[in-house]
C-alpha cells in the first residue's frame, strides 16, 4: 500500500490589468467573496491584510 502526502493547494493574486493593484501581484489570497459586483468583482483578501476588488479569473492556484 502506498502511503498519501497530504498537499496544500494555494490561491495567489495574478492580475491582468494595470490599475493599482500592481503592487499586490503575486500575493497569497486569505480569501475570496461570494458577492459579484456589476463590474464582475469580489472582494479579496490578501495573506498581508490588503483588500482589492478582483475578478475570478486573477485568483489562481499558486
């Protein structure tokens, strides 16, 4: 029988504008909103505290 390595799965900020948000790419994502807003936007919370408004697709695995 093989054994199981339990495996931690991420999510981190990757967005695809330019909107000042550059500073918070590539940061761990603590978590996400369910709330859309009319823009397509949730809330996000970043590993340091930040909060940004992003789109689904820039949270990804990481």
């Amino acid at each position: 029988m093989r054994s199981v390595e339990p495996v931690s799965v991420g999510w981190v900020f990757r967005p695809e504008r330019a909107d000042n948000v550059e500073e918070h790419v590539g940061k761990q994502v603590r978590s996400v909103g369910s709330a859309v807003d009319e823009g397509g936007r949730v809330d996000v919370v970043l590993s340091d505290g930040a909060r940004v408004r992003a789109y689904r697709h820039e949270v990804v695995p990481g």
